[in-house]
C-alpha cells in the first residue's frame, strides 16, 4: 500500500481490484479507502473482526505511549530549558505575549 495518497486509494499499480477482480481489496491484511466505499457491509465486518484480534496490543501500545511520553518529558526537561535560555533567548525568537 506505500505512504502514498494513491496507495491508500487502492491504486498501488495493480489496478483498481489490487489484482484480485472481485470482492473486498485488501493489500497484506489491510483495507483500502476504495474496499470501504465499494463494499461497506463487509468492510466493517472485517474492521470488527481485525478489532478484536489486535484490541490488546493498540491498548498496551496507547498506555505505553503515554508512559513513555510523560516519562521523556521529565527526563528531557533541563536539556529543553538549556537550549531554550542559552540560544533561543539571545537570538530573540522566543513569543512574548
């Protein structure tokens, strides 16, 4: 499917079917925007279907995420501080409000 608007249209150079000619187009387990439009009964059953047998892992990476976040914050708070007095400062950059 690539990171390109046309890959996530379907239209990854195998054509519009994804080169199966008929059903829901899939590309290595995933959906495209054309499958949902063409055949939303069936999208969304297999969105429920990928929902529940990867639940688990996006709740553990959204809390680990978080985590990770808050923890990078505190642990990069001096280093920000720094570059923010010592070179942002005197180039006058900074907003003033």
């Amino acid at each position: 499917m690539g990171n390109s608007p046309i890959g996530v249209l379907g239209f990854d150079g195998a054509g519009a079917t994804g080169g199966a000619g008929y059903g829901m187009v899939t590309t290595n387990g995933s959906m495209t925007l054309q499958s949902i439009i063409s055949d939303p009964g069936s999208s969304f059953d297999s969105m429920s279907s990928m929902f529940m047998a990867n639940y688990q892992a996006m709740a553990v990476s959204a809390i680990g995420i978080g985590i990770t976040f808050k923890f990078a914050k505190k642990l990069l708070r001096k280093p920000i501080a720094n570059v923010n007095r010592n070179l942002i400062k005197p180039l006058g950059i900074g907003v003033r409000l």
